[in-house]
C-alpha cells in the first residue's frame, strides 16, 4: 500500500459546493481518504508527506480533446486555415508515422500535459500504430481515453491513410479489446471517427452501434470550420450535428470538438440529447476557424468542457492558456461578466469529468474519489497580492504551466518540484527531436511518390 499525506494546503475542492478549505489530504493507493486538519496524528507510519503550505491544491485538469500523435509536428503547419493545414501538413506527417515515433510523439505531448497539470486526456490518435500511444499512456501514468482516428473516404487522403471500411472497424475493435479497462481502467477506448468529412455514413452507423454495444465513448470533430460545413451540406443536405443526430449518434456518449459554426437547431440538439462539446479557443484562433458562443451555449446548460487540441493548430497544450481564452473571447461580445472564472476553472475539471462520465471518479477533490491533483505554487510576482483576490481568479486569470509544482495521478506522484518522475525529461527530448527529423525526411519522400 502506498501512503501520501499533503500538508497545509489551501485546497481547491471543486466539489458541488465549491468548496476551499484549508488543510490536509490524506491519499491511500488511489483514493482520496480524507480531507481536514492535523491529520499527521491520523496516518499511518511509512506515508509520504508533502508539505504544502503556501501551495494551493486543485483537481488535475481534464482535457477533452487532444492529438498526441501530433506533438511532434510542433511548428510544422503555422499560418494555414483547417482544410489546407490538414491536407497540406497534418495529413501527409500522420501518413509517415511509424510505430517508434508515434510512441516519442506520444511520450512527448504526455510529458507537456503532466507538466502542465493536465491529469485526464480524451485523446485521437492516427489511423495506424495507435498500440504505441497506449503504450506511452501506459508507462507515464497519464488517465486516458483514446483511440485509432477512422477515416474511409476522401479525395485528397494519403493513401496511407485511407481505410477500408471493414478494417477500420475491426482494428477500433481490436484496440478496444486490448486496452480498455488497462491499469484497473486509468486507460478507457473511445471511438474516433475523424469527421462527418472523412467518413461514410456505413462507417458513422457502425460506430453508433459499436459504441451503444461497448458502452464506450465516440470522439470526433464538428463544425471547426465554414468550409468543413459547407463540404458536409453538399455531400447531406444538412450541417454536421443536425446530419450526426439524423443517423443517431447525438447522444450522452458524443464528444464533440469545436462546435464554433452552428445554427440554433444544432444548439438545441447539443443541448437536448445530452452531447459533450469539447471549447478549444487557442486552437481555434491560430486556424481562424473562428470563436464558439460558449456564452451562449452555457447560459442554454450545453456541456462543455475544455481541450487544447494539437501541438501544430496551437504550438501548446497548456490548459491555463485554455482557460485563460475561454474566460476572455467572450468579454467584448457579451460583456465582463459573460464567461466568469469560475465557470471555465469547473470547465477544466468537473465538466471535463462529467464529459468522459467520470465524475464519480475525478474532477474534484473529494473523499473517495481517485487521487488526481496538482500543487501550485502561486508565490510568484505575476500571481501576487494573495490575502484578498479569490483563488480561482488567480488560477484562471494569473497562473501559468511553470507554476505546477507537483502532479498527482490515481495516487501517483508523476512530477514533484518540477521533476518527472515516471519519464527521463532529456531522453524524451532527445527522441523527440531525432524522430522529427526522420519523420519529415519520410514525408517529403512520401509526397515525391504521390
């Protein structure tokens, strides 16, 4: 058994009274036992104690939206919109990957996230070589939910990454069976249809059964951008949510990231059938795909929950810089108070729970549920005066990534005073920057065939 006890802390419970207290947790293997005061009397010999005064504890961040597959295309697309980024960029740098740099890429944005606060991630991965990102997954402790992206059709596809129907379905089966529930279910499957644009509808109705059959979670894409829209009436006669719910698969278990062209009928559906929509500002911005009416889409009780998105549509995962975007976009379209801070902090973390379906579980800090947590430490200049600003304001609007002391994930210590701890730093640079180099090298060689 292991034993964590966090001491004098200023604690950020999140839970339904939005609590803050002041004092211990107590953390045995990977639940929290018990939050209060002088609690060193309590505990037995052996635990691990962390001193934590002046710090402040919060639930770990929830990402809803990520593409570790993508880490290492950092800085290879800047500048474009949606459509010609991924035909142009994304789609033939995902084509070259193999099962090696799938892993360091992997490796790579898992060690961003960690050192960022980000606990929880629903991931997308490439159509091939998805066992390698599970495998990163598995051995740094990061609480997952991913999957193989699936795309069957499309005229400008890479060959590498246009799939047969049947083999796309069978290999997400394949996945599934293999790593859901890994590691007393810190790692869950979801299936991953890229977009409305990348799949035939045979495809779309097999996930909706599939995922119904499962009880398993469907990731993709919607409405990102105007041209995306545009592609999907043609093809439809009906835009992205309005055609998903047509074919049934507008329901509790539907992530949706980006949301940001939508007309009414789709908020309502959203809404109404209990979809998850996934608000990546940052991601949004750099492809000037355009600004999502969170405020609005909130004041209607729409879930919503937060994602940085990839590394190359935002150069960072940084879920402050999240945070920070969705409590800002909103202010000169409907006033200071539109999205406040408290809104977007329980965005990053008991909605991104909820999101997943695993509010019971994390999302707060709250006695029983998993031990997923970060240790800020908020004595810096740019977050200071402390005595009369609310923590939460100086989480969401002063704090940053480096301010992460310390990373906690199903009772685990993962990074402590900025150290990682299940992942050597310089190897994974190393790696990182190796494999790049082969990986564009790949993809020009690529493309030269095409």
């Amino acid at each position: 058994m292991t034993a964590i006890l966090i001491q004098q802390a200023e604690i950020v419970t999140m839970n339904e009274k939005m609590e803050i207290r002041y004092g211990d947790i107590w953390i045995k293997n990977d639940r929290i036992v018990k939050i209060g005061e002088h609690l060193i009397e309590e505990v037995e010999p052996g635990t691990k104690i962390i001193e934590a005064e002046g710090r402040t504890v919060l639930p770990g961040f929830i990402q809803t939206h990520t593409h570790l597959c993508q880490a290492l295309f950092r800085g290879q697309a800047d500048d474009m919109e949606l459509m010609d980024w991924l035909k142009q960029r994304i789609w033939p740098l995902e084509a070259a990957h193999d099962h090696d740099s799938l892993y360091h890429s992997a490796k790579l944005g898992i060690g961003e996230l960690i050192q960022g606060g980000t606990t929880t991630i629903m991931d997308m991965e490439t159509v091939h070589h998805t066992d390698a990102a599970f495998e990163a997954m598995a051995e740094t402790g990061i609480r997952a939910l991913s999957g193989k992206v699936m795309m069957d059709v499309g005229d400008e596809l890479p060959p590498a990454l246009l799939e047969q129907t049947d083999a796309s379905i069978a290999e997400s089966i394949r996945l599934l069976e293999r790593w859901h529930g890994y590691d007393n279910n810190r790692i869950q499957y979801a299936f991953c249809p890229r977009f409305v644009v990348s799949c035939t509808e045979t495809l779309l109705k097999n996930v909706r059964d599939l995922s119904k059959d499962y009880d398993v979670m469907v990731h993709t894409h919607a409405s990102e951008n105007q041209g995306e829209v545009t592609i999907v009436e043609q093809r439809h006669g009906m835009r992205n949510v309005e055609y998903l719910d047509h074919i049934g698969l507008a329901n509790e278990r539907l992530v949706l990231a980006h949301c940001i062209w939508l007309n009414d009928q789709e908020k309502n559906i959203i809404r109404d059938k209990g979809v998850k929509m996934t608000h990546c500002p940052g991601s949004n911005l750099k492809l000037a795909s355009g600004v999502a009416d969170v405020h609005g889409l909130n004041d209607m009780g729409a879930s919503i929950s937060l994602g940085a998105d990839g590394a190359p549509c935002n150069n960072t995962m940084d879920m402050f810089q999240e945070m920070k975007l969705a409590a800002l976009l909103p202010k000169p379209f409907h006033g200071p108070s539109a999205v406040p801070a408290l809104d977007v902090l329980k965005m990053a973390t008991i909605q991104g729970a909820e999101a997943l379906g695993l509010q019971h579980e994390t999302g707060s800090l709250e006695e029983g549920k998993k031990a997923d947590m970060i240790l800020l430490d908020l004595q810096q200049f740019h977050s200071y005066p402390s005595q009369t600003v609310d923590p939460v304001s100086r989480i969401v609007y002063s704090a940053s990534a480096a301010d992460v002391d310390t990373t906690i994930i199903d009772g685990r210590v993962v990074m402590e005073n900025r150290i990682m701890k299940t992942m050597d730093k310089r190897r994974v640079l190393q790696d990182a920057d190796e494999a790049v180099s082969r990986l564009v090298h790949r993809t020009a060689h690529l493309m030269q065939e095409e």
